[in-house]
C-alpha cells in the first residue's frame, strides 16, 4: 500500500488535499485579523463579525480535512498507523486551537476592560463548542477507520474461505446416448453458476462462451 506522501499526489486524494490547503490558508488569514485587533480600545462589534468569520472557516478546515482523512482511509486502511500521516493531523489539531485560543483570549480581554461578552451581537459558536466538534471529529474519525478496519477484516475472510467457489461448466457433444445424461449434469451446473444473474440475454452470453 502507498504512504502517506505518495498518496496525496494521487487523484482523488490531491484535489481534496489542495481544497484542505485552501482552507488552511483561509483560516490563517482569518488569525491574523483576529491577531492583529485593537486590544488598548476593543470594539465588540469587529471582534464578532471576525470571530465569526474564524469560526466559519474552522467548519470549513473540519469538513475539508475530513474529507482528506476519509479518501487515505480508503486507499490504505493502515495510514492511521503511519507517523507522517499523525505528524499531519497534529499540525491540523494545532492550527485549530491556535484560533480558539485566540478568541478565548480576546474573549477574557473584553472582561477585563468591563465589556460584558457574548453579548446578543454575536455570532458563531464559542471556543467551548469549537472544542466539542473538535472532540466529535476525533470520534467520527476514529469510528470511520474501525469501521473500514472492519470491512477489510470481512474481505480477507471471504476470500480466504475454505468454501468451494462455482466454476464456469462446459459441454462438448461426442455423439454418443450418454450425452443426454452429460447434458443434463452441465445444465444443472450451468444453472447454479448463474444463479445470480437476473437477465435472460446475459445468461445467454454464459452459455454461448
């Protein structure tokens, strides 16, 4: 199976990749500006459209990483195992609270200058909620890879099954009374081995091969 480098130059993986670049790259931008507030003449009116604008490109890095975690899972099963790929995750994790952090500073600021806040002004959600999905998407990543663990687990089963697979059977005419009695033995067969094909002309097709 491929690493981790190696599969995010690999499509469909790349373009969610690229997507989730995006996305860091927004959410960066957003810091800043939260960064870079008045703090000596704080106005709640700014700090509330910007913490809504860090909150909504959080949802956006959480769904785009998603994504991006669920197209490796189904390339290689094993990545979660893989340290590039928890070295990535950690960074994502990092960017995440980097931005919590930072509102909830802000946050106690507006308290120490008297500012009474969350006020009905805003908007989002709050650092509280932001660590609750934060802890949501863990869970659902971790469920989603027990689960194609799970399904690799049935696969391997199946394929290693001591049970007798149906193979194709085959009539030649050699002329001769016992024919009939062959015949009826292929037909037999011929009907099991294509006891899951619904179409009448694709059974045909069989039959003709």
């Amino acid at each position: 199976m491929s690493d981790f480098k190696n599969l995010i130059t690999l499509k469909p993986t790349t373009s969610i990749h690229l997507q989730r670049e995006t996305a860091l790259i927004e959410l960066d931008s957003k810091f800043q500006m939260l960064n870079e507030l008045d703090t000596n003449k704080p106005s709640i009116r700014i700090f509330s459209r910007i913490e809504g604008e860090v909150n909504e490109a959080l949802h956006t890095l959480e769904k785009t990483n998603s994504a991006f975690i669920s197209s490796l899972v189904k390339a290689n099963p094993e990545i979660k195992l893989e340290d590039s790929f928890k070295e990535d995750q950690k960074y994502i994790r990092n960017e995440q609270f980097k931005c919590i952090n930072a509102i909830e500073a802000y946050t106690e600021l507006l308290t120490v200058k008297g500012i009474n806040y969350p006020s009905d002004s805003k908007s989002g959600l709050d650092p509280s909620d932001l660590a609750d999905i934060l802890k949501q998407t863990t869970q659902l990543t971790n469920k989603l890879i027990t689960k194609q663990d799970e399904n690799i687990d049935k696969i391997l089963k199946n394929n290693t099954s001591g049970a007798p697979k149906p193979s194709q059977p085959y009539f030649t005419s050699r002329q001769i009374d016992a024919d009939f009695a062959a015949f009826k033995d292929f037909w037999s067969r011929f009907e099991h081995f294509t006891k899951k094909v619904v179409s009448p002309s694709d059974k045909l097709e069989w039959l003709k091969s």
